[in-house]
C-alpha cells in the first residue's frame, strides 16, 4: 500500500511539473511576442495579447488606464523603440496567473520625458498573465526606469 502511493505522488508530481513546464514556455514565447509586436507598432496582435482591462503602472509614474491608454501612449511617440530586449528572470505559475519578473533594455526612437533619442534605457518590470477560457493573455504590467 505504501509503495502505491508513493508511486502515486511521483506520478502527480511528474504530471503537474510537466504542465508547469508547458506553461512557462508558452509564456516565455508570449512575452517575446509582446516585444515584437511593440517593435512593430502591431496593435492587431497587441490587441489579442493584452486583455481589454490590461492595467500598467507606466515609467513615467502613472496609470495607463487600460490597453487603449497604451495604444494612445504609442501614438504620442511614447512608446517608439529601435530595439527592446526582455530578460525573464523569475516566473511564478499559480493555476491561471502567472507573474514574470525580470530586466528591459530599451533604445527609443525619439525623445521621450527623461530619456533621449538613441540612449539605451534599463528598467525592471513585473508582469501578469491569466488564463481565461483556454487563453493566456497579459492584464497588468509594471516597469520602473532604473536610476544610473
């Protein structure tokens, strides 16, 4: 009987860390999607990651109310980058959130509020994705410029 259910656990364990794996690959891969469609000014595929009431606590320290504040911070210019590179340093997978935290580097195209045209840009970010019917999609982000 204690064989069983040893056997039983491993087996659980091995299903649910198989899942866990699953998942954080699928949203490694959604998050380099999100940097190529900012890259791109692609708002179509934006649209389809970011979920209508996606909430982001902006560098320039305020509220980007919802993904149509985002859009709108896209066309003033704010958001216009020759290159962005995301580094994922901690995922947490609980059921249908997940949270991704980790590094940007980002080089804007223009002058935008404290950051010049062509000057390389670090900040932190925290990242939230839900699951909701069958779809991960990110609702809530957070980025701070990091001071020199």
């Amino acid at each position: 009987m204690l064989l069983f259910i040893l056997v039983f656990h491993l087996l659980a364990y091995k299903c649910l860390s198989q899942k866990s794996n699953a998942t954080e690959t699928t949203i490694k891969s959604l998050e380099q999607k999100v940097v190529q469609a900012i890259l791109d000014a692609d708002t179509n595929t934006l649209k389809e990651l970011w979920a209508p009431e996606f909430l982001v606590n902006t560098p320039r320290n305020n509220i980007a109310g919802d993904r149509e504040a985002v859009f709108q911070n896209q066309r003033l210019g704010l958001i216009n980058y020759s290159s962005f590179d995301r580094v994922i340093e901690s995922i947490q997978i609980k059921k249908n959130v997940v949270i991704t935290m980790g590094a940007e580097t980002f080089i804007s195209r223009t002058d935008i509020p404290d950051v010049k045209a062509g000057q390389p840009v670090k900040r932190r970010f925290t990242n939230i994705w839900m699951k909701k019917n069958g779809k991960w999609q990110q609702t809530g982000r957070h980025a701070s410029i990091i001071c020199s």
